[in-house]
C-alpha cells in the first residue's frame, strides 16, 4: 500500500455541505481515507502551505488529439471552418494523432483537469495517451453512418471492439461518440443505444450546435433534433449531449424528463460565432445535469476548463441582463460534481470525501491573483480569479502526476518538442 499526505491545505471539499476547511487529506493508494486533522507520515507528503486544495475539474466534451491543430482554422466563417477542418482530419497519421493526444493530455494535467470525456475515432491512440498521462478518459469512439466515414468498416463495430479491448483497463471508460443527427441515421442512433443499454457505455453525441443544422434537420425529418432523438427512443440518463444550444423549451423539457446530462462549451460557440447561447437556467430548473466542455483545440483554442468556467457565467448573466445567473459555486459544481455525474462517476469522483478516488488539484495560494484568500473568497476566486498558471500539484487516481508544475508521467520536453512537425505535417496539401 502506498500513502501520501497533503498537509495545511485550505481545501474546497465539493462535498453535500460544500465545507471549506482548513486541513489536511490523506490518501492510501487511489482513495481519500481521511479529511481534516491527519496525524502520522506517509511515503509521499506535500506541504501545502495554505494551498488551495480542489477536486479535479471534468471536462465533458473535447477532441484532444486535434491539440496539434490550432490554427488552422481560425477565424473563418463556419462553411470554411467545417471543409478546412474535415480535409485535414480525414488523412492524418497515427504519429501526429498520437502527438496531439499527449499535447492535449499534457494541457489538461496542467491545467487541473482529471477526468476529460473525447469525442473521436482512433480512441485507440488516445488511450495510449491518457495511460501514459495518468489521467481518466472517457474515450467515445466516432460513430456515423458508413457512407459519411473514412474509418474503415462500419464504425458502430469498431466502436464495439474498442469497447471490449479496453472496458477494464484503469482509468479508461469507452463509449460511443455519435457525431450528430446530420451524419447519423435512425438506424445508427437505434443500434447504438442497444449497444449502450447492454454495456452501459455512454452514449457522447453533438446536439443542435448550430442554427441551420436544426432547421435542416426539420427540414427532413418534421422534427428539432433533441425531439427526434426522443420519438426514436434514444434518450436515456446514458445519454450527454455537446453544445445543445439551440433548443426549444420543450426539448429541454425532453432532455429533463429522460434524464439527460449536457456539456455546454460556450467557448467553442463564440469563437465559431454561431449564435446560439445554450439556455442554461431552463435546463438546470427541468432536471438537465449541465456539465461544461472546452470542445477541441480547432474551435476554443484551449483545453484550460478555467477559462471555460469564467467565461459561461459571464455569458450567460450578460445575454440575460442578469448578474445573479450561475453564481460562482454552482459553477464550480458544473466542473466537478456535474461532471462526474454525466459520465456516471459521482460515487468515485467530484468531490473530495472519504471512499471517493483521490483526484485533487493544488492551486497557488502564493499567486497574486487568487489573494486576499479566506475561505469565503475562495470559491469565487477559483471561478472568477483564477487561471491554468495557478495549477502547481495535480493527484489522478492517488498518484501526484503533476507535482511543483513539473509533469512526473511525461517526458515533457519531448512532447512539446513533437508538436510543431505534427502541425506541419498535418498541413501539407490543404
Ligand atoms: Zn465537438
């Protein structure tokens, strides 16, 4: 058995009171076995110093392995956007997909992020990634129609076999990825959810992020999407929907009584300027778990869920004309109880209790702008004050994968210094 002790930490429990206490936490092996006053030593300790201590932050929605594409798409309407992107992304090679996935692993261990939900196909060398790292992934393999891929075989069945290869390796939780309504046929919505009801896998799916991928889809079939996707019997609390921005009151009513969870990336919706503020309060008044999502790094251009959380309260109380929207605990609770929620890990994750994994996040307490800190300041300032750069010690799974801003489970240097051949390569021809 392995031990590790934080000590003198001003900890941000997340726990049903939402304590903040001034202590310390030990853990043996994975799990959190005391919070408070822990007496005795550990193989490992970490003086905290008045640090703040944080559960790992969940971002339910990105796409890791395009971390080597940032900038290729910037600033464009979203058409170009679409076909820039599509091109580059239908002939990449392993070596540069497995070089983004350790990139963007890397930016999430630094910036407090443990648990991260991906959307892609090749889970396979994303896995590869997140074991090295040490993080938890739940990897969703890109599932659509045959004639829309260029994976090889029927995607749904190498969505399957990904699913046996790695559904008891730690860490790593697969799932299916369905890429949305306009690339995915009733038939593959239907076969996918039998496949999740028999495995328990998470069904990860796009919804209604853009205005005219609505109407389109109206156009052809009468209905909004999320109204669709109930009428064909595919909702369930198995299901998490990305972006769900554009959504009449009764689809999220729908998404509510079926028990869905959201990952809402406002992020991603400004940078592509598509209109669409997810209605955020209508949700959480009609049951949707609403988690948050950065996107990939085409389209935020980051992985920092800091940012993420900064900028959807303010979103959302401008667009309203209403500063009391989402105050700053309930949005800390989207990052970390929330998200552990939508991916069906709030028993082990989330929060920092005792029985739950220890994945922990040490802020500076040192930094300039995270002070004056008191413990009744200490939440806002996480979500109003705090940035990636205050990120100093991050715990996944028991273990100190980051500690003194240094990754102990990557060869940092190397994985840096692989990103910008991938990118150059990636670019050759489009
Ligand atoms: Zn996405």
């Amino acid at each position: 058995m392995s031990s590790l002790i934080v000590k003198n930490a001003l900890i941000v429990t997340q726990d049903k009171d939402r304590r903040i206490i001034k202590g310390d936490i030990l853990v043996e092996d994975n799990l959190i076995v005391q919070v408070g006053k822990v007496t005795g030593d550990a193989d490992e300790v970490i003086e905290a110093g008045g640090d703040i201590v944080m559960p790992g932050m969940v971002n339910t929605h990105s796409h890791i392995a395009m971390s080597v594409m940032k900038g290729v798409a910037d600033d464009v309407p979203f058409g170009k956007f679409l076909d820039k992107v599509f091109a580059i992304d239908s002939d990449r090679q392993e070596k540069d997909l497995l070089a983004g996935a350790k990139l963007g692993a890397m930016e999430m261990l630094l910036s407090g992020t443990t648990t991260f939900v991906d959307m892609y196909y090749s889970e396979d060398i994303i896995a590869k990634a997140v074991q090295q790292a040490g993080l938890r992934g739940v990897l969703c393999w890109a599932v659509l129609d045959v004639q829309f891929t260029t994976q090889k075989g029927v995607p749904l069945d190498n969505c399957k076999r990904f699913f046996a290869e790695h559904k008891d390796q730690e860490r790593i939780y697969p799932g299916i990825g369905l890429q949305g309504v306009y690339v995915c046929s009733t038939e593959t919505f239907q076969a996918s959810e039998e496949f999740s009801r028999s495995s328990g896998a998470l069904m990860h799916f796009h919804l209604s992020e853009t205005r005219k991928e609505v109407y389109d889809h109206k156009d052809k079939t009468g209905k909004r999407p999320a109204d669709y996707l109930e009428s064909i019997g595919v909702l369930s609390d198995r299901c998490l929907a990305a972006h769900s921005a554009w959504l009449t009151i009764n689809e999220v009513k729908a998404l509510g009584r079926n028990g869905c969870s959201i990952a809402t990336c406002p992020v991603s919706n400004m940078k592509l300027a598509t209109g669409g503020v997810a209605p955020i309060p209508e949700m959480m008044m009609n049951g949707v778990n609403v988690s948050v999502g950065t996107d990939g790094s085409t389209t935020n251009n980051s992985l920092d869920m800091f940012g993420e959380m900064k900028m959807l309260a303010l979103l959302q109380k401008s667009y309203r004309w209403d500063p009391t929207i989402l105050p700053a605990q309930q949005v800390l609770d989207l990052v970390t109880l929330n998200g552990a929620k939508a991916v069906h890990l709030e028993m082990e994750i989330g929060s920092i209790e005792v029985g739950k994994k220890a994945d922990m996040v040490i802020l500076d307490g040192k930094a300039p702008n995270l002070r004056p800190l008191l413990p009744d300041n200490v939440v806002s300032n996480i979500v109003y004050c705090g940035n990636a750069g205050n990120v100093k010690t991050v715990l996944c799974d028991g273990k100190a994968v980051v500690r003194d801003r240094h990754v102990r489970t990557m060869d940092q240097k190397k994985v840096l210094e692989e990103s910008e051949p991938a990118l150059i390569s990636l670019r050759k021809g489009h």
